[in-house]
C-alpha cells in the first residue's frame, strides 16, 4: 500500500501539466462557444498549459483565420466528461 500513496501526488502532478485539447478538440470548443463553424484548418499555433491550482483547465492560445487573416487569441478552458470548453471569451492578443 505504501507505494499506492507515494503514486498518487506524482498522478496530480503529471494532470495539472497536461497539455489541454488537439487542435480539433479546440476547434469544436471555440465553435461551441461562438455558435460559429470554425474548421481545424481554421485554427493554428495552438499551445496550452495546464493550471497548476486546477488539473481539469488550460489556458490556451492561438491564432485563428478570421476574414482571411490570422488573429491571436487567448482563453482558458476546462474538461469535462463530454469534453473541452471554453471558460472564458477567446481576448485578442498581440
């Protein structure tokens, strides 16, 4: 038993450092929460970083086609068991 409570800070951990959805597992969740079509193709450079304080929540950024240009975009997200969502309205950067 003693090896079971040494593994399971080490599991928290590992969760909290996931790197937060695919590409089209995002696409899906921007669509979701703009109620707009947005393709995989539509979205590039995604990178996301696990929230140390909460393991089930990303803060994703990206750049996304928009009128044929390329816009950069910054959120959080958060899974569930029916997948990733948007927590947070995507907030242009620079």
């Amino acid at each position: 038993m003693p090896h079971v409570a040494l593994a399971l800070p080490a599991l928290f951990a590992a969760s909290a450092a996931y790197a937060g959805p695919s590409p089209a597992e995002f696409a899906n969740a921007v669509a979701e929460f703009t109620g707009k079509s947005v393709s995989v193709t539509d979205i590039r450079r995604l990178s996301c970083k696990g929230v140390d304080e909460e393991p089930t929540e990303a803060e994703c950024k990206w750049q996304q086609r928009s009128d044929k240009k390329w816009k950069s975009f910054s959120t959080y997200v958060a899974v569930d068991r029916t997948g990733w969502h948007l927590i947070d309205a995507p907030s242009l950067t620079r």
